[in-house]
C-alpha cells in the first residue's frame, strides 16, 4: 500500500472516519475536514461509480455528472482493478436493511 495511506497521520484520518456512527456525523466531520469543493469532487465521484456500476454508458454519466469521460475512465479503473472500496460500499449501501 502507498506510503502516503500508511503513515500515522493517514491511519489516524481512516480510525477518525470509522469511528463515525451516522451520516450526519459524517457529515459534519468531512465539512469541518474538507473544503465544499472537495466534498463535491468527492461526491460526483460516488456518483460516478454508482453509475458504471449500473452499466450506464460513459458519455451519459459524464452528461449526468459534469465529469470528463477521462475520469470516468479512471474512476471505472479503481472501481475493477483497485483495493476492493468501492465495491465494498456497493454491496454494502445495496443489501436489504
């Protein structure tokens, strides 16, 4: 794993986040953390994943999101080849309560 996701103040950022028991306390952490231009970029990620996820072509996702097709890509890269977080939340936010 990047070094930069395994120092002490990375793993001290990921306990704070787990921590959290709702979303409303997620999101007065992430607006106290993060400025609203990153929580949007953040949000119109997740987004963008939902979307791939759903099989919606990319030029429709990018009309949906304002996203360019490149991220798209990228972002559809992280979704099949990277640590499993996405699909985690996926099958997570998507099974019966």
């Amino acid at each position: 794993m990047n070094t930069q996701l395994n120092n002490k103040a990375a793993k001290d950022l990921f306990k704070a986040l787990a921590s959290l028991e709702t979303a409303e306390e997620c999101k007065k952490f992430m607006r106290d953390l993060c400025t609203l231009a990153e929580l949007g970029a953040m949000a119109e990620r997740w987004q963008v994943v939902q979307q791939i996820d759903k099989k919606i072509p990319y030029r429709t996702i990018a009309k949906n999101t304002g996203s360019s097709t490149a991220t798209i890509t990228r972002i559809a890269h992280w979704l099949n080849h990277g640590t499993g977080g996405y699909r985690l939340m996926l099958k997570r936010l998507s099974a019966p309560e």
